[in-house]
C-alpha cells in the first residue's frame, strides 16, 4: 500500500516557485505552484507563502501548518479569515539577520561619517577635511524592536563602539545595550536616538509608529532608517520633518505601497535613500530546511520551532 506523500502548496510568486521543487521532492515531499499547477484543494496538507491571497487559507479544508517565506507575517495577519487554529511558523535564519544588520549598518555608516556630505564634496571637486566623524560613542543610535534581527543589529554596533539602545515590548539584558521597553519608554527612547533604525513586526500596535508627533520627540536633525514594514511610516509625514530640519534624513527599504509609485517625492528627494525591499532576502536553502523541519516535526507529533503568536501578531 502506497503511502501519500505530505504536500505543499508553493503560494508564492511563480518565478520563484520552481526552486523549491527539486529540493522538497528530494526530502519526500510532494508539491503544486498555485496558479500554475492543478491540484485539488484537500489534497493540500502546509502551505509557503509570503502574502496569500485574503480568504484563500480557509479553503484548504485539510491544511496542517503554514509556513512564512519571511521573517515578517503581516501579511498573513491582513487576510481577516486567516484560519486561527493552523500554526503559522515564520522564517528565522542568521543569514538573514546578518544581511539585516549589514543594512542598518551600512546606513548607520553613511551617517556617522558623514558620507552623503563628502560625495558632494566629490562631485564639487572640493578637498574638505573639516567632516571629521565624530567619536563613535558619541553617535546614539536606537533600534525599535530589539527580537531576533535587532538583537543581531545591536551586538554588531556594540561591538563597533556605538551608544546602543533598544525599545521592545518586555525588558532586555544585552552587553551595552540600553533597554527601554512599553508604550510608556517610547518618548524617552526616542529622546535619545540620534539615529532611528526600525525593526519592528507590523501589528496594530505599530502601524504609523514613524509619524510627525515621533519624530518630533527626536533629537532635532535624528536620521531615520526603516527595514521593517512600510506601514510603520506615516510617508507623508518624512519629507515635512525633513524640510524642517527635524530629520538629517531618512533611509527607507519597505514603502507602503511596493514598488514604491513612481510619483512618489521620497524616489527623488536628496536626504532619502530609497532602496527596493531589498535589506535581506530568505535565502532557498535556509527556507527549504524551515519547511522539511517543520513538516517532518509535525509528522512525528513533536513541537514546531519559531511558531507566530497570533493574538500578539508577530
Ligand atoms: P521578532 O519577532 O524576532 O522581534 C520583534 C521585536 O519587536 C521584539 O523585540 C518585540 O518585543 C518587539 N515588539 C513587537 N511589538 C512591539 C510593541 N508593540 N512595542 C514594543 N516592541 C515591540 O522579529 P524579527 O527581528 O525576526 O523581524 C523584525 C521585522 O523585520 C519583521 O517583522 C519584518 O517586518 C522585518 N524584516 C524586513 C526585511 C527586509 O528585507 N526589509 C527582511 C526580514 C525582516 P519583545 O521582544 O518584547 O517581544
Ligand atoms: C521578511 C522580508 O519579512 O523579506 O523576511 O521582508
């Protein structure tokens, strides 16, 4: 007697979806590409995806766990009929972390020395030696959401000498890393970031947390990156603070809306940097593994790793 193999249904973009095949039938696991492939929806046991289609889910009557392709689950969390009772196991790998924390640092970098003012200088053919950065500890950079990619992004700025702190929703005790944590530590965190770096889940609690009335409780002249979500940016609210003097600038991986509408003024204002979703991207071997770990614990009946609180959101 044949026994059935568990499948996967790859719902994500069709250029991607080929890759995981090979490795997944490999490992014994059958799968379908949704929107390519035809497949009866009971037959249909763990889902990959990024961002299904609102209301999709429920329809999988025999649907056993669903797998992020991101770190990110929002955009499971915005389907309403999100079924509440499959476990939803997001995408935890140190090599995205790493490349997090390489975009933080990178723009953390850009800031401390000064180098959007020298490339000018550059273009002008100007020889200037006055920009000298200042002391690494004296550069007091504050990271929103201190979890698995904050906290990699803090201990690589530590360890460069920075002034390093950290909000998240409970107290943290990390080597030179400053914690604050809850609505109530918010404004005295921010009083003391001279540069913003957002790593942030989306969640109801802080959609629009980088908004005028935030940035204002900054330092005058702080310097913004978000790597989070969109959403945690009033957009419309960067450029005024900018032009005030209020924000040195912004650095902006994730938009509200992706790709970021050519009309949009953060694609050509001169303190922005704008950069296309692109921080850190789940690699196929990493997201492969998540999945036959993930399918073979829940085969053998044992508890699944990195599983999303789904009345806390992230
Ligand atoms: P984690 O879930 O590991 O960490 C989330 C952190 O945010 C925790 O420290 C948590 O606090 C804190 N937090 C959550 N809600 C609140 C709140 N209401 N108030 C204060 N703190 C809060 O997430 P990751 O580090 O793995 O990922 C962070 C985000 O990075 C992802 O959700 C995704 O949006 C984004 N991302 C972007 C990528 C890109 O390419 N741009 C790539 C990968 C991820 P506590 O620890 O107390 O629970
Ligand atoms: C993620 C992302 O959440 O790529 O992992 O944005």
């Amino acid at each position: 007697m044949s026994v059935r193999k568990p499948t996967v249904l790859l719902l994500v973009p069709i250029y991607r979806a080929g890759e995981w095949a090979m490795p997944l039938a490999e490992a014994g696991i059958e799968s379908y590409v949704h929107g390519r492939d035809t497949y009866a929806l009971d037959s249909i046991d763990y889902v990959l995806s990024f961002r299904p289609p609102p209301g999709f889910l429920k329809t999988l009557p025999n649907l056993k766990v669903v797998f992020s392709l991101g770190a990110g689950v929002d955009g499971f969390l915005a389907d309403p009929e999100y079924p509440k009772h499959i476990p939803l196991v997001r995408f935890v790998d140190n090599s995205l972390s790493t490349e997090m924390a390489q975009y933080v640092l990178l723009h953390v970098l850009m800031v401390h020395r000064s180098q959007r003012a020298l490339d000018a200088a550059q273009k002008d053919v100007r020889w200037v030696q006055t920009m000298l950065p200042r002391r690494t500890e004296d550069t007091r950079v504050g990271i929103l959401g201190l979890g698995e990619i904050g906290a990699v992004s803090a201990r690589l700025l530590v360890e460069l000498g920075f002034s390093v702190s950290g909000w998240s929703r409970t107290p943290k005790t990390m080597a030179g890393v400053k914690s604050f944590a809850g609505k109530d530590a918010l404004a005295g965190f921010l009083g003391q970031c001279d540069i913003l770096v957002c790593l942030l889940p989306l969640t109801p609690d802080t959609r629009g947390i980088l908004n005028a009335r935030t940035f204002a409780m900054l330092p005058k002249g702080a310097f913004v990156i978000n790597a989070a979500r969109g959403g945690h940016v009033v957009e419309a609210d960067v450029i005024p603070a900018i032009e005030s003097g209020q924000l040195s600038g912004a650095a902006l991986d994730v938009l509200e809306t992706e790709p970021l509408p050519p009309s949009s003024p953060l694609w050509r204002h001169p303190k922005v940097t704008v950069t296309p979703h692109i921080a850190a991207i789940s690699e196929l071997g990493p997201s492969v593994r998540m999945v036959v770990d993930g399918i073979r614990r829940h085969v053998r009946g044992e508890p699944l790793v990195n599983v999303v609180d789904l009345t806390r959101g992230y």
